[in-house]
C-alpha cells in the first residue's frame, strides 16, 4: 500500500513539475544585444550610426519577418501622430498642432540606409514610424542571427519627450533616437505605429559609443566606460584626465539587461554625483541657474532617501547608477535614468523624480507593456509616488491616494470611461486615458490591499519583484501573484475593475431592532461586487468589524492591524443585491454602521456608506 501510493504521489509531482516547466518555457522572451557608433553633428542636429544586433529567437515559432520602430519619424507633418493630436477632441496640450508646423530642419527622421542578416542584404520598407523587414531566411527557433545596419537620424524640434532645444533650452533629448527592434512575445510581433503613448521592448545589452562635440556633457542609460579620458566629473578621483584633441568626444557606455537606451546631453550641464552606502551612484545633471540652483541643491537628498525606500519596500535597485537628468517635456522614464523639466518649486520637482524613479522597478525591471496594458505601470507607479512621497518629503495626515480616487470617481461620474484593457493609443480621449491609467490604476492597487489585507499585500510586491523581474509580467500574472500570497480567488477582481467599466455602490440601508438583537440590511447598488468591512460603532465609543467577503473569492483575508476587532464573518454571494447581518446587542448600544470607513473600497458614492443610528431609528 506505501510503494503503490508513493509511485502516485512522484508520478503526480512528476507531472506538476513538467507542466510548470512547459508553463515556464511558454512564458519566453527575445533577446537582443546592440553594438551602435553614432556621430552627432550639433549644427545640423543630424546624426549617423551603425547598428549590430545580436537577436536570439527564444520562442517556438519560425520568424519570416521583422519589424524596427523608427520613433522620430512621428514628428513629420501628416504623420500618425500629428493628425491623431489634430483630431481628437481633447488633443494633449505640449503636441497640439506643433508638428504640422513643423519647418523642414525640425523635423524628425530616422532612415535605414543598408540592413542585412547574417551578411546577406534584406529588403525592407519605411511605413512611418515602422521597418518592415523580409527575411531572406527565416529565422528558426532557439536561433541567434546578426543584423548589420546603417542609419541616418535627425533630432526633431522637441515636441513630446524627445528632440532638441526643449523649453528650457536643453539641447538634446535622445529618446527613442534609434531602430529598435519590435518585441515578440506570446502574442507575436508588437510593431505597434507610434502615435503619442508609451513603449514596450525586449531586455538585452546595450554597447554605444556616441561621438559629439566635446564642449558637451552627456548621461542617460548605461555606465560610462572611458570616464577617465572623458573627466567632466565622471572620472575617478585622484586619476589625471588626459587632455583631448580635436574638437569631438567620443562616449563609450555599457547598459545590461535595460529594454531602451536614452542620452542626453548639453554644454552647459553641471554634474554632481552621489554614491549610496548601500546603493547605486546617483547623478544629477542639470542647467545650474536661478530657477534651478535652490531645488536642485536639495534633491539629490530626496532622490537618495526615495531609492532607499523603494529597495526596501518594492525590491532591490539592481543597476549601479541612477541618473535624473533635466530635459524633454515634462517627465519620463528610461533604463537607469529619468528625464525632466528643472523649473519647479521644490515640491514639484521632487515628485516628478519620486515618480520617474518608482518607474524604474515597474517599467524598467518588470518590464510591464505601456502601451498594452498602460496600466500597469502608471498604476503602480501612481500608487507608489503617494507612498513614496509621503514616507520621504511630507507626511500627509489623510488618506496618502485619495487624490487618485477623487480623479477615478470623476471619470467614472463624467461617463467616458473605458476599460483599462484598451491598448493606451486607442483611447477615445486623452482625458479618459490619463485618469483610467494612472489614477484607476493606482486605485486598483490600493484597493487590492483592501480586499486581501495590507500584510499579504506588501508580501505580495516583494513576491511580484522577486518572481518577475525581467520577465515582462502582464496583468493576469500580477494577479495570480496576490492570489499565491493571499490564498483568495482573484480573477473576478480584474474582470471587473480592469477588463470592464462597472463601478462599485454599497449602502447601509437600514438597522432595525429584533427583540434584544438588531439587524443590519445592506445593500449594492452598483454592477461591481465587493467585499465589506462593516464598522460597528457603539454608544461608548468602542467599535467592531463584520466582514461580508465574496463566495467567488474563495477564503477570507486575515484581520488588518489598526482595524477594529472581527466579531463576525459573513459571506456575501454576488448574486444578492442585499443581504442582512444580525447582531447580538441590542439597537440602543449602537452609534452608527459604516461601509469601509478607511475608504480604500472605490465606492463611487459614499454618502450612503454610512448610517449614524437616531434616537427615532432606535425606537421603532
């Protein structure tokens, strides 16, 4: 009897692990490494480059095509982007009509000149800001091949993240700057056009060496490999920096395991840096001047203070340097660095940095896909900078995301709000796009700590982290991360608040007296199901909590530090709009009944939420 349950148990184990290794396998990514030489010439704002990529195919299929973005290419009249800003009725305020106006020495460009595979010539076609390639061989599975490439660059005016002389005069922005090989993943190529939102790419290794004249001063991705023949404070201390000839620099940087590569650069940068005891160098390059000379004196602190609470709370940084650096159009993020506009006040500008940075672990680590699933990464992102922002510049004394929950409910109330699967280009309005994927978002992550408690939930980031760093997680696998730690059924809570617009709406709708007992009647007035925290508050001041949970989420989450003591649990199947809680003290005890009065539940009207028990209420 014990060997024959022993074969059943290990053939059982057996099968569990060849089916998560298959479920592992499944779940590939591409890899990529580029080898790019690029000269910049600062009078034309033109560049030229030569690209090697190493591409492994890690997927199982047969890949006859290829895709390249070719980003500048968006800032050309009559382009994708210029007439979606024109047309759609609430167009982003920094794009406008700008690109259509555009003269010819502001456009931008990005041309591939030669491309070849393995030494052979492929054919390949300009469709805007796509490069259509096809292969004169397809590339198999588990294959490596190598592309060579020469292309041509011209840097646009600055008019959405990247391009030249931007507002504050800084003048470049290289973002997005270079043929970028498409990701494919699970669901085939993402040759996505760029019409205005964000990027998603396959991790690799980046060596790029940038050739510019030498009165500038550049950081962005990657680690600077000749710093010593560089200096502009880059070099180690104590090393002499030979003098230079001629009148260009060339910068070598290295970047491992990062999705993009972003540079900057200008004449008049100052550089400061700060090594972290337990962390990464920390640059900041900047245009030091009246309107910036205060504040950012004083952000190097707060930037330090933020990567140490992040690293402790969200995961480890796991790159060695991190760069803020002044530049584009307001703020976004890259691998290892953040670009943002230097004219704030203090509080301002440390925001915009705490947010970029948080971006670092949710885009530039996880990897999730901002243009896909938007979400996602302004999701949490949003959530993290309240967190962040409250634990290292300003405690708030109120609820830290109530900001994000006052912009959900206005979407919501407003009436174009779309589910936050919609891929981010192909919002109706911008005006729904921003509040759905920053703000919904972030309500979504506070509100997961709501339904599986705040203990599971910081479990749960750490576990997210450790689990999926690098490997591109979507938003069913971030739920399936909070179902492994909480043990609960989660799938219903993405269905709702991600994949459709319901919205959620309890009330308290009664407490009456059943002899020495009373009977609470509660009910749901939205489409959305809920879990609730019923707060009990007595006469003496004391309170108690009922817990209503779903029968669809399969378990209940454990009782939350600082919330009133659990005396009774009840499940609530979603199929009732109303259902009714008896109580074993009599009506005359009770103050008042309250629906989640720590308002993490996204109750879109809470004037209902609470019932305060009257004399009048007591008596019938």
């Amino acid at each position: 009897m014990f060997k024959k349950i022993s074969f059943v148990v290990i053939g059982m184990i057996m099968l569990g692990i060849s089916t998560d290794s298959q479920a592992q396998k499944d779940r590939y990514q591409q890899k990529v490494k580029y080898e790019m030489d690029v000269t910049m010439d600062v009078v034309k704002n033109q560049y030229t480059g030569t690209q090697k990529l190493h591409y492994t195919n890690n997927s199982s299929d047969t890949l006859f095509r290829a895709f390249y973005h070719l980003y500048y290419n968006a800032f050309q009249p009559n382009s994708m982007m210029d007439v979606r800003s024109r047309t759609i009725a609430d167009p982003d305020r920094r794009v406008m009509d700008r690109i259509q106006n555009l003269s010819p020495d502001e456009f931008g460009i990005l041309e591939v000149k030669k491309l070849s595979m393995n030494g052979k010539p492929v054919k390949f076609e300009h469709e805007e800001t796509i490069l259509e390639v096809d292969l004169v061989e397809p590339i198999l599975p588990g294959q490596t091949v190598v592309f060579d490439m020469e292309f041509f660059g011209q840097v646009p005016l600055q008019v959405r993240r990247a391009g030249r002389d931007n507002a504050e005069g800084i003048r470049y922005s290289m973002s997005q700057w270079y043929p970028k090989m498409a990701a494919y993943d699970t669901r085939g190529w993402h040759a996505n056009p760029y019409i205005g939102r964000e990027f998603y790419g396959n991790f690799g290794d980046f060596d790029v060496k940038i050739t510019i004249d030498k009165s500038y001063t550049l950081g962005g991705t990657g680690y600077l490999q000749n710093a010593n023949e560089i200096g502009k404070g880059y070099e180690d201390e104590g090393v002499k920096v030979p003098s230079t000839r001629g009148k260009n620099l060339t910068w070598h940087f290295k970047a491992p395991s990062v999705h993009d590569f972003m540079w900057a650069a200008d004449p008049n940068y100052t550089h400061e840096k700060v090594q972290m005891e337990n962390g990464p160098m920390v640059h900041l390059l900047y245009v030091k001047n009246e309107k910036t000379e205060e504040n950012w004196g004083k952000l190097m602190q707060y930037t330090i203070d933020a990567i140490e609470y992040c690293s402790e709370n969200f995961g480890k940084y796991p790159y060695d340097q991190y760069s803020v650096i002044q530049g584009g159009d307001g703020g976004m993020e890259y691998p290892m660095a953040t670009l943002i506009t230097g004219h704030r006040n203090l509080r301002s500008l440390v925001g915009v940095t705490v947010h970029e940075l948080i971006h670092s672990w949710y885009y530039g680590v996880l990897g999730f896909n901002e243009s896909s699933e938007p979400w996602l990464d302004e999701g949490f992102t949003t959530w993290g900078t309240s967190v962040v922002m409250d634990a290292v510049f300003e405690k708030d004394p109120n609820f830290v995301h109530e900001g994000s929950y006052r912009s959900y409910f206005r979407l919501e109330n407003a009436g174009y709000e779309e589910p936050l699967t919609t891929h981010g280009d192909h919002y109706n309005l911008n005006s729904a796009y921003g509040p759905g994927t920053y703000n919904k978002g972030a309500v979504f992550v506070e509100q997961m700590a709501y339904v599986i408690g705040k203990e599971n939930f910081d479990k749960a980031l750490l576990k997210l982290w450790n689990d999926w760093q690098f490997k591109h997680p979507n938003g069913h696998d971030v739920i399936r991360v909070f179902e492994q730690v909480s043990g609960l059924e989660l799938d219903w809570y993405y269905d709702y608040f991600i994949a459709s617009t319901k919205s959620i709406d309890y009330g308290v709708k009664s407490v009456e007296a059943v002899g020495n007992d009373s009977k609470i009647t509660l009910e749901r007035k939205g489409m959305m199901p809920m879990p609730v925290d019923l707060v009990v508050t007595y006469q003496d001041g004391s309170q108690e909590m009922i817990y209503l949970p779903l029968v669809i989420q399969r378990g209940s989450k454990p009782e939350e530090e600082g919330m009133p003591k659990r005396v009774k649990t009840q499940k609530w199947p979603w199929t009732n709009y109303s259902t009714e809680v008896m109580l074993e003290r009599p009506i005359a005890d009770i103050k008042s009944v309250e629906i989640d009065p720590s308002k993490r539940m996204a109750d879109v009207n809470r004037e209902n939420n609470k019932l305060e028990v009257t004399t009048s209420i007591q008596k019938k």
